[in-house]
C-alpha cells in the first residue's frame, strides 16, 4: 500500500496540481432505500497536495445470487463480473483493494465476513454485489457500506444482458468513481491502432483492456496511423489502397469509409482537434511534409508550417489552442509546439537526438513522446514549459504513446516480447502490461469514453 501511496502522491504533486483540489474527496452516495435516488453523503475524505496521499480502501466481497447459485454457469458468470469489476477499480488509480489474509479465507469464502473483520484488515468501504435473473437479463445491485460507520453510502441497480456482462460491470465501476472520487474513468473509452496480424496493415479497435477486438478494414492494403474522431463515431488513417497514401474517414455507424484528402503526395495523420471545429494533419504538397488545418469536410484551412524540413505527426492541446509536431528543421527530429494559427513555434525539447510521436495529455499540462535511445526508442514525458523530461521505459523499443481520456494511463506499442504489442502503463510508468491482440501492433490512438 505505501508504494500506491508513493505513486499517487507523485500522480498529485505532478499532473493533477492546478486540478484535483480536492476538500472532500470522498462525498459518497446517501440513497434511498430502492437503491436509486442518490444524494452526496458526510463521509470525510481529502487528497492533500503534498509528500502523502490516503487511497480509499474498499474491500470487494463476492458477488451472491438470493437463495444461490440455480446454475454453474450463473457462478461462473459471478466470478467473472467480481474480477472485472475489481480489476476497474484497481486501474483507476484511486482505490486500494483490500485482501483477506489466511485467516480470514475461510469465512469470507463462506460470506462470513463481519465489518469488524474487514477493519481489521484496513477497509474504509466494503462494496456487495446482488445478482438477480430477470426474464433473460440481469439485474445487479450495487452497495457500498461505510465500515466505520456500518451505514450505507451507495446504493444502485444496473440492469443487462448476460452476454454483455463486461460492459455492465464497466457501468458500475464508471459510477462508483464518479459518485465516490468525482472523476470519469476511460471504462467506455476504446483504443484504435494498425495490425498486420492478417498479413496486411489493417485497422482494428478494442475495449480500452484490450477486449472487444473489432476489425475496421479488409484492404488487402496498407492503412496506417488511425486517429478517434472526439465523438468516437469515425476513424481517420491513412491507406495505400489507391496506390497514393491518402486520407479516409471510416463511419463506424454505417460501416463505410469515405475519402477526406487524396492530394497529390502524402496524406497523413488527420487529428481532430478536442472542440470538434478542425482537423490538422500532413501533406506533402510543396515535396517537404508541413503541418495544415483543415476543416471537417477536408477543405484546406490554412498552412501552419513553412521549414523547408519535414513537419509531422500532430497532436492537439485540450484548449485547441495549440499543437505539438514534430520537426528536424534543426537537422535533427524534435518536439515543437505552435499556436493554432501556426504563430508563436517554439521547440519544446532538447535532450536527445531523435524526439517524435508527440502526445498531449487531456490534463494539459504535460507530454509524452518517443525518445531514441541506443537500445532503440522510449517512452518519456515533459511539462509543457519544456522542463522535466522523465524517462518511461527501459526494455526493450517502445513507441507511439496516447494518452487515455483521464490522463492517467498511456497505451503504447512495445516489442519486449518479440514483436511490437499493444502496452498500458500508468502514467508514471508503473503497471507495464500487455493487451493481448494479436500481430504486430502500431499507433494506438485512445479515445474519449464512447457510450
């Protein structure tokens, strides 16, 4: 627990000073007694900007079903939802799960355990599930109990269908960390990225813990660098399917794609910007690649780079008000940052002799990037004032760094097992693990959540 301690108070003192000022952090739910109507509760709680910081400590009991389990396949299905939903609260960064020790097993594998017992193993809160079968879906209680108090501080229902148990528990995690913390976890959030585990460059989409694999395209082509649309209903990448590498938008409502740059020489790495009005991407229309504005519909804007070097890979500021890139104008590829009316350029790192693949935080204040090393590129971060680069990774070659919508996680690409594979990590670089898709993985893009 103190080393959780120690990366929280770091996650504090770092990216969340100037945002989590947080008095009462932990305002739980008062309900009524149908588990529905909710109210913010007096249980005290505080993060302190400072050297410590208290996780809330909750204890997840094993989920019950009234009368029993009629089925193995409803035990089965317990089990499940249990870990999802211990596993989301873990990755959220904000909770310390609280295990029973050997001496505790047996009772609490009869469901035994008393709230004397759980304090005694350090549980602030101790979270129930109820299953009940209604027609074919489910229908799940939630409930939260302060364990000092042995009062009730959550209470609510969720109701879904079996075989969409993953995104049902998803729900309830997203609203035990908006209730209790006042903070939206990335659970609805997907990441979109190229794989050529068919044989070709194509592009897939999964669940943010790297469920729900969905193929996007079938081009027997090359298509490259997807970025989200900020509503999460389009794709944009780069294919070779015409020969040229041009722009498309894929709607995934209509599943269908639809050409939004085809300019003569290189289209690539269309970015939406976070208020929705533009998309800034690269062309290569003057023979060197530079930085433009464009509008939804493709229509060039305006040009934002004028080096007589290559100008790439954008990433946007929340505000977008300004944009990251890459560029060797100094002869070597480094991070620049420019206004959107490609006024006021100034470069934003200085150590190391081949930066890029830039990546804007949503919390705004710092970025993560690429950084060549002799033992090939890693993943660093730095504050936007260009001060404190801090190195990620060490294994291996990493690379292509995205940020998820809470700023607390980055997914990357990393080929410590062989080839390149989807990574996770938090944002300080602790919690490294694989996502498990299959082939060769590049350029993960996270989105916001999609609901």
């Amino acid at each position: 627990m103190v080393e959780r301690e120690d990366r929280f108070a770091s996650l504090v003192s770092s990216i969340m000073i100037g945002r989590i000022l947080i008095l009462a952090l932990i305002m739980f739910v008062s309900t009524a007694q149908n588990g529905v109507a909710q109210k913010r509760s007096d249980v005290e709680g505080q993060i302190v900007i400072g050297p410590t910081v208290e996780l809330i400590t909750i204890a997840v009991e094993d989920f019950r079903m009234p009368g029993g389990f009629p089925t193995p396949d409803d035990s089965v299905l317990a089990v499940n939802m249990h870990q999802i939903l211990r596993d989301d609260l873990q990755f959220s960064l904000y909770f310390n799960i609280v295990q029973a020790d050997s001496a505790f097993l047996v009772d609490f594998a009869r469901g035994n355990m008393k709230l004397d017992d759980w304090i005694y193993l350090g549980a602030r809160m101790l979270f129930s599930g109820r299953m009940e079968r209604e027609g074919g879906g489910i229908l799940f209680t939630a409930e939260i109990i302060d364990t000092y108090r042995n009062k009730i501080i959550y209470s609510r229902d969720f109701v879904g269908e079996p075989s969409a148990y993953r995104y049902l528990m998803h729900r309830v995690a997203y609203d035990i960390l908006y209730n209790i913390v006042g903070e939206e976890g990335p659970f609805f959030s997907k990441i979109v990225f190229s794989s050529a585990t068919t044989g070709n460059s194509e592009i897939y989409y999964c669940d943010f813990d790297g469920y729900g694999l969905t193929q996007v395209t079938n081009d027997k082509s090359i298509n490259v660098i997807p970025n989200w649309s900020i509503d999460g209903k389009q794709i944009y990448f780069t294919s070779y399917k015409k020969g040229n590498p041009d722009l498309y938008v894929y709607d995934i409502t209509a599943q269908k794609n639809h050409s939004f740059s085809s300019r003569v020489g290189l289209n690539t790495s269309a970015v939406p910007s976070p208020d929705g009005k533009y998309v800034v991407g690269t062309l290569s229309l003057g023979g060197d690649a530079e930085i433009y504005l464009f509008d939804p519909s493709g229509r060039i804007v305006k040009r934002l780079t004028f080096s007589r070097m290559i100008d790439t890979s954008p990433t946007w500021s929340p505000t977008s008000r300004e944009i990251a890139f890459t560029s060797d104008r100094t002869g070597q590829p480094q991070i620049y940052i420019t206004n959107v009316d490609g006024l006021n350029t100034r470069r934003l790192t200085f150590s190391g002799d081949y930066n890029d693949q830039a990546s804007w935080s949503p919390r705004g204040d710092i970025i993560a990037y690429a950084g060549r090393e002799r033992d090939g590129f890693q993943i660093y971060t730095i504050d936007i004032t260009g001060q404190s680069p801090r190195r990620l990774t060490d294994v291996a070659s990493n690379e292509s760094p995205s940020w998820s919508p809470d700023g607390l996680h980055l997914v990357y690409t990393s080929n410590v097992s062989g080839e390149h594979k989807l990574m996770v990590m938090d944002y300080n670089g602790a919690n490294k693990r694989e996502l498990g898709i299959p082939g060769a993985c590049k350029t993960p893009d996270w989105s916001r959540n999609i609901r």
